[in-house]
C-alpha cells in the first residue's frame, strides 16, 4: 500500500463493484493509470476483475476481496 491512489481505489471499491472508467473519474486521473493500479491490486490480492460487454468492446470492473482493510503505522 506505498501508493495513496491505490488506498483511495479499494476505498471507493468497497462502497461496490466499479468500472475502470469510473475509478478513473473519481480519481480525477486517466483510464489508462487507474487500470495500471487496479492491475496492482489485482495482483496482490485484494481486488478481483471481471469483463462484461460494454459500448465499445469489453469493460473492466474491479470488486474488493476484502471487506475491511486495517493499516498499521
């Protein structure tokens, strides 16, 4: 959890399950950045992704895998 972007991400994803493009908004940021960090947190652990039918192709949502997340300083 060395990144703040990655905190508010599982933050706003334990409110739900969101796309990319959202969390991209929510961030003030870009689609291409937030999936690089969902991506992260996919990799660790925390997160799970699923693709459902979109617009333009495939979209991405991310859920958490954890209800609770706990950091000791």
């Amino acid at each position: 959890m060395s990144s703040g972007t990655r905190l508010r991400i599982l933050r706003l994803l334990l409110q739900g399950e969101k796309d990319v493009t959202r969390v991209a908004k929510h961030l003030g940021g870009t689609e291409a950045n937030a999936s690089a960090q969902i991506k992260i947190l996919q990799e660790s652990g925390l997160v799970e992704c699923r693709y459902e039918p979109g617009q333009h192709g495939l979209k991405k949502l991310s859920r958490t895998k954890v209800r609770r997340i706990i950091i000791e300083l």
